[in-house]
C-alpha cells in the first residue's frame, strides 16, 4: 500500500507542474504584446467577428483562472483515481493546457495592434489548429498511459467455475442482454431530433433554443441507445463486448490481459443505475439485475462486469481458456 501510495505521489510532480507553469504562461501572455494591445480586449466572437471584450488586466487573469481551477480539480482526482483513470486525467490536463494556452495566443493575435476592440478578428485557422492539437495531444497521451500500465501483473481476483475442455477442440460462447425501456427512450429521443433539427433548418422552429434542444435528443438518444444492449464473445482470442444495436463502440481484451472470470449477482442499486457504470466495483454494463460475468482486467486492477444470459458458462469458458494458455 505504501509503495502505490508513493508511485502516486512520483506520479504527481509533473502534472502539477504542467498545471501551474501553463497557468502562469497564460497570464503573461497578453503581457507579451505590451502596448500593441487595446485598453479592452476583444475575448469573445461570433465567428471572426468580435462581440464582446475585457478590461485589459481581466483578459489576463479570468482565463487564467478558469484554467487553474479546472487543472486543480483534475490533480485531486489524481490522487484517488484507480491507474487507467490517472492515465487519461493526466491526458486531459495535458490537453487542457494546450488548448488554454492557444486560445490565448489567439486572443493576442486578433487585438494585437488595434486601436479599439472591435476590429479584432479571431484567426479562425489559429482557433482550429489549436483545438486540433488538443485533441490529439490528449488522445495521444491517454493511449501512451494506457500501453504503459499494459504489462502490469493481473491482480489476484476470486476464483471462479472451470470448463473442462476437450483436447483439439475450440469452443466459443456468445450472450446478449437488451433493455426495453432504454431502447425505447433512445428511440424516442431520436424521434425528437428528427423533429426538431430539421424544423430549426427550415425555420419552422426558432433556431434558439431549437439547434441546441436536437442536439440534446440527439446526443442523449445515441448515448443511451449504446447502452441499451449488450453482445458478448468469449472464444480463444479473449473476451469482446459490444454495445448498442450496431456494437459500436466494442471492447477487446485478450487472454493475456484478464485475470479470472466469475460471476456475481449485480443490481442496478448496487452499480450505480442503468447502462455503463463506473464506481468502486469497477466498470458495469448494467442492462438487467441478476447474474454478470465479472472479469479482472489486467491494466486496471479493477472488474469488469457485464450483465448477460448464461453468465457462468461464460466465466466457465474463460478461465478454461486462460489455463490452457498458460499450461
């Protein structure tokens, strides 16, 4: 225990100092254009024009302090956040820096040299090569952070059912599990922004709140329509878990990457409420109470489990596989 706690904190240093040198660097960029800048401050656009402005000092602190706020936020769940977590978070910050800093270097472009506020244009290839480089900065770190923890030894789990497997044989084990009523609120929900999004294109809704309501559906019924049921696949390449009716996204592990498989009798109090959650159990795709199939993920240390039909035949399969492989 004292050695994770220990790793933790090594772990710690460089995140933090991102956090505070991007802050500082924030702040002092506007400083950098001297007096080339306006009193005010051009900081916000309706596309390249500008529609709003700050007081010259305000420009330099209020991001700044966004950005401090939310990376501090981001190092306290640091410190408690299982290995896979603190991958991504650290992915995150990293990206947040990188998009915090951008912005302000576009902020100081636009006004940079003009008399007065309002004829600062925002550099529209800035702004998107910035958020460019923040998104592949962060996926960029989080797949880094993730092979790194890989390779790390699969945690003891609790023992579970073995199949006894016939010599040359190959066997595989497929279940599904689907919510009717998470089905029939995504598809609702997709009924909504069908309705609406082309109503606000047409002008037969108002455009405000009419774009952002059908985006809302829209989003919430595809979220919701990935989680409404589950494919599950146990064969000799390892374990596959698909959401959603088309079975996208899919999860793949291979045998090296699991520890045992059992099962466990799960409801939706206990994970946490419907669909893909995360909690102190692990990771659960909760579609139904009743028997899952729960397996250690190696690069975790944590569970993952799966609400599905026949549950302990696949365990069953799995652990078969695992010691064949390992005999």
């Amino acid at each position: 225990m004292n050695e994770q706690k220990r790793e933790r904190h090594n772990g710690l240093w460089w995140p933090t100092a991102w956090v505070a040198g991007s802050t500082v660097l924030i702040a002092a960029l506007p400083l950098s254009g001297g007096d080339r800048l306006p009193d005010r401050v051009a900081t916000h656009w309706s596309g390249s024009t500008a529609n709003g402005s700050m007081p010259f000092w305000a420009a330099c602190l209020v991001p700044a302090l966004i950005w401090a706020v939310l990376g501090a936020g981001g190092l306290l769940s640091l410190r408690r956040a299982d290995p896979l977590l603190r991958a991504w978070t650290t992915a995150g910050l990293l990206a947040g820096g990188v998009l915090f800093l951008g912005l302000q270097v576009a902020m100081v472009r636009a006004n940079l040299d003009r008399t007065d506020w309002h004829g600062a244009r925002l550099p529209l290839g800035w702004f998107l090569g910035t958020l460019a480089a923040a998104l592949l900065t962060g996926l960029a770190a989080g797949l880094l952070g993730r092979r790194g923890l890989a390779g790390r030894p699969v945690p003891e789990a609790p023992a579970g059912p073995v199949l006894e497997l016939p010599d040359g044989e190959h066997l595989v084990w497929f279940s599904r599990a689907v919510n009717p009523w998470m089905r029939a609120l995504a598809v609702l929900c997709g009924l909504v922004a069908a309705v609406v999004l082309p109503g606000a294109a047409t002008g037969l809704v108002a455009p405000q709140p009419g774009w952002t309501l059908g985006a809302v559906f829209a989003l919430t019924g595809l979220l919701v329509g990935a989680c409404s049921s589950v494919r599950v696949r146990v064969s000799a390449a390892g374990l596959e878990v698909a959401l959603g009716p088309l079975g996208l996204p899919t999860r793949r592990w291979t045998l090296a990457e699991l520890g045992p498989a059992r099962v466990e009798r799960r409801t939706a109090a206990r994970a946490g409420g419907w669909g893909y959650r995360l909690n102190s159990l692990g990771t659960t795709v909760m579609l139904r109470s009743g028997p899952c199939l729960v397996v250690r993920i190696g690069a975790t240390g944590h569970d993952f489990a799966v609400s599905v039909d026949d549950a302990e035949r696949g365990a069953a399969l799995l652990n078969a596989l695992r010691a064949r492989q390992s005999a």
